[in-house]
C-alpha cells in the first residue's frame, strides 16, 4: 500500500475532470487516486472507469451529500495513512506532494499542511481559496497571505517560506489520517463552505498545527461549484462563519464577537439592497434564522470540543481594508 492517497471530491465534474485529472495523474506516481462522487447526474463515473480504471479507485456515495459530509464518507475507504484532499479544479505541478508530506512525517503536532495556491486563469497571482495560508481575524473573518477579499497580489516570492497558519485550504489540504478522525472530521452540517476553517480551529484545540510550504504550489481554477453571484454560497458563507465563531470562540470573547458581527451581518444586507442584490439579503436572513435555530446543537458541540483561547489576529481585517485601505498584510 502507498502511504499517501490523493482524494478528489466530484459532483457533475466531468468537464473539470477531463482538463485537470491528466495532470494529477502524471505527477501523484506515489499516490494512489480516488474518486469520491456525489451521485453525480453526468456521466464523471463511467468517463473515470473507461480512462482510468487501473489508475483511479471510485468511491461512488447514494446521493450529493455536498462537500464535509461527502469527505467524511467517502474517506471511510480510504486506507493510506496521509491524504491529500484536493478539489476537482486544481491543476498541480511536479513533486507537488513531496515536501507537504516531509513536514506531516517530521513533525508530529503538524496536522495539516497546504502548498502555494496560484491561479489557474492568472498563474503569477496567489488564488483566493488558500493563497499563501490563511489567518484569522478577530472578529472571525478568514482571509489570507496573498489576498485580503478581492485584491489578490501578484506572486513576487514575498510568501516563499514554511510557518503555521490559522487554516490550511480546502482545495489542497494535505491532512494526516490519525489527525482528521482525532479531530472529529468535518462538520456535516455545514455541507460546503468554511468546513476546512472550523476543522483546523477544532485541530488547534486539540494542540495541533497547521503549516504552509512555498516548496510546492498547485494551480486552482475557482468558482467551479458556487460562484459568488450565487445567493446559496452566500447563504453558505454567513451561516457557516456563524457555526464556527459559536463552536470555538472562547467563553470571555463568544458573545462580544457574535453580537459584533451579527450587526456587520446586518449592515452587509443592507448594502446588498442598495446594490440591487435582495436575493443576496434574504441569504443572510436565512443564514441568520438557520444559526438561531440550531444554538441548542451548536451548544452540545461546542461542548465536546471544550473550546480554548487560541490566538487571532487581534484587529478587524474589515476595518484595515475597508476603512484604511490596506492591500496587503504584514508578513
């Protein structure tokens, strides 16, 4: 058996896969390949079976259970003791496992790491989904080396070092077997969106780390699920931001951070009224109904995790960007 399993999560991806699988392909020889698919309604599964059928393993679950809760399942039959968990979108390069692999083996507290995130449509840029590591602000807004938002930097090796981080990305995460189940896997109900960021707060709770490397750089193309004009990923966003930030926030913070961003919540809503966008607002009314009626499950999780003061950055990311104009962040 090979120690390390690269696992692609796909629903209705036929097209992404036909364009990004002969990479992963040609440069994960020491990895076997899985196919985990959501009861897609293309034809992804036979494509795979009729190309791939001595090179990839099909997991084939009975219906979309969307992003945390199709992992959760599918890896049950995963057996390789290191994953790399990588969206259908990313185009990867040469010896891109290797040094994500060195640093899970030579570091035991290391949970997670996550290469270089470039752009697929505009490779001398860092891409919004992970960029160079993503950091957390005090109010709970992820953001990222490399990107603050909508302003993406341009990769000029400003980034090209190894350090923890706040999360690691979702589109490439490479993640120890022992780590994700010690954990607690991936919260199901959160089915896509922010899923990764919870799981490496619950992961620092437990005393483990999560680690950026410049020494290995995929190329992600975006959007390829939800795109940001859609009301569902904004309802995602919203809801799940809300789950996480009541999960593991602190007993003396929790409820100062909640209440703060329950209003900038509000003020978001309102700016989509006025930018014509009402189906963007009643997505944050939902996702605000949907937190609120589930606090008493939240609660029970929160419990199991016994949540600890972590470090945040201890500003308002909003307010340095928005209000003061700031590109980018300090290294």
């Amino acid at each position: 058996m090979k120690e390390l399993a690269v696992v692609i999560l796909n629903y209705n991806g036929q097209e992404l896969l036909e364009r990004f699988l002969p990479s992963v392909i040609d440069y994960s020889a020491d990895a076997q390949i899985y196919i985990i698919d959501n009861q897609s309604e293309d034809q992804s599964v036979d494509w795979i079976k009729k190309h791939y059928s001595t090179q990839i393993k099909c997991v084939v679950l009975d219906k979309n259970y969307g992003f945390a809760e199709g992992y959760n399942r599918g890896l049950e039959a995963v057996e390789e003791p290191y994953w790399c968990l990588l969206n259908s979108d990313i185009r990867v390069s040469p010896n891109y496992t290797l040094r994500p692999i060195e640093l899970l083996k030579e570091n035991n507290s290391i949970a997670a790491v996550q290469p270089k995130i470039r752009s697929e449509r505009h490779p001398a840029y860092f891409e919004y989904a992970g960029a160079a590591g993503g950091l957390l602000d005090y109010l709970g807004y992820p953001y990222c080396r490399g990107r603050l938002f909508q302003s993406i930097e341009r990769d000029e090796g400003q980034y090209d070092d190894e350090r923890s981080v706040f999360w690691t990305t979702g589109a490439c995460m490479f993640i120890k077997k022992t780590a994700f189940y010690e954990i607690g896997k991936f919260d199901p109900d959160y089915f896509a969106h922010q899923e990764e960021i919870d799981l490496c707060w619950r992961a620092q709770h437990k005393g483990l780390q999560l680690w950026y490397t410049h020494n290995s750089c995929v190329y992600h193309l975006g959007g390829s699920t939800l795109s940001n004009a859609n009301p569902l990923k904004t309802y995602l966003n919203f809801r799940n931001s809300l789950f996480t930030l009541f999960k593991n926030l602190g007993a003396q913070e929790r409820v100062l951070v909640l209440l703060i961003r329950l209003i900038l919540d509000g003020i978001a809503g309102l700016l989509f009224l006025i930018q014509l966008k009402p189906r963007h607002t009643w997505s944050i009314l939902k996702a605000h109904f949907s937190f609120y009626s589930s606090i008493s499950s939240l609660a029970a999780k929160r419990r199991e995790i016994r949540p600890k003061a972590i470090d945040r950055s201890p500003f308002s990311i909003v307010f340095q960007h928005f209000v003061l104009g700031r590109k980018k962040i300090l290294k």
